[in-house]
C-alpha cells in the first residue's frame, strides 16, 4: 500500500515537472524571439549611425537628381519620385533601404506622408504607387 502511494505521488511529481518544463520552454522560446528582435533593431540602429556625412550627401545626391530627372508630381517646394528607382541607388552605394530612408528622413532631404510613414501613396498611371516625397527648396 505504501509503494502504491509513493508511485502515485512520484508519478504526479513526474506529471507536474513535465508541465513545468514545457512552460519554460516556451518561456524560452518567447524571450529568444524578443531578443532576435531587439538585436535585429540594435544592428539597423548601429548601422545608421555609422552612416557618415559623405554617405548621407551621397543618398541626398540620389534622390535630389530623381526628383529633378525624373519626378511624377510636383508639391511646390517638394516633389514625388517613384520609390523603386531610389532604393536601386541606395542599393548601388551598399546602403539598405530601411537605413538610407531613416537617415534621408532624419535629415530633411524627405518628407513623411500623410501617414507618417517614409513614402506616400499616390494614384499614378491609373493605380495607386508609392512614392518618396524630396523636399527640393529649403
């Protein structure tokens, strides 16, 4: 009778510690996705702020020659240039997008539209296109 009761409890331990593992395993799990995430955002940051000036003027180059080769609407002090072609020539400096728009923004060479997001949604061509919006006068 006592063997019965001690495998019984020995079994409910083993029962309990197995629930206990799969928690923290997915615990785990969790805090290594948040942590991939943050070192993700930690090298998008890092690489941004290593953007030197010369590089900064080089993206500003790019979309200031879009916005007076090649622009699909005027704003007055600012015109729209199709993202597509921008992001090829960051490409071209070794830049990734998300990085070169960040910097653009932060500097003023672009404006946010109205969503507040890098580029704005216009209708072009008969559908709506993204575009990038260069502030052409200061």
């Amino acid at each position: 009778m006592n063997e019965d009761k001690v495998l019984e409890a020995l079994a409910q331990l083993n029962a309990t510690m197995q629930r206990g593992f799969s928690e923290m395993s997915g615990r785990f799990e969790d805090i290594e996705r948040r942590l991939g995430k943050q070192e993700k955002t930690a090298k998008r940051t890092a690489q941004r702020q290593r953007l030197q000036a010369s590089e900064i003027e080089k993206l500003k180059a790019i979309v200031q020659d879009l916005a007076r080769q090649a622009p699909v609407r005027h704003y007055g002090d600012a015109s729209a240039i199709r993202r597509d072609e921008a992001y090829h020539g960051f490409k071209r400096c070794g830049i990734d997008k998300v990085t070169a728009m960040k910097a653009l923004r932060e500097d003023g060479a672009i404006r946010p539209g109205h969503e507040g997001r890098n580029t704005d949604t216009i209708w072009l061509d008969g559908k709506c296109q993204r575009v990038i919006i260069v502030v052409t006068k200061e």
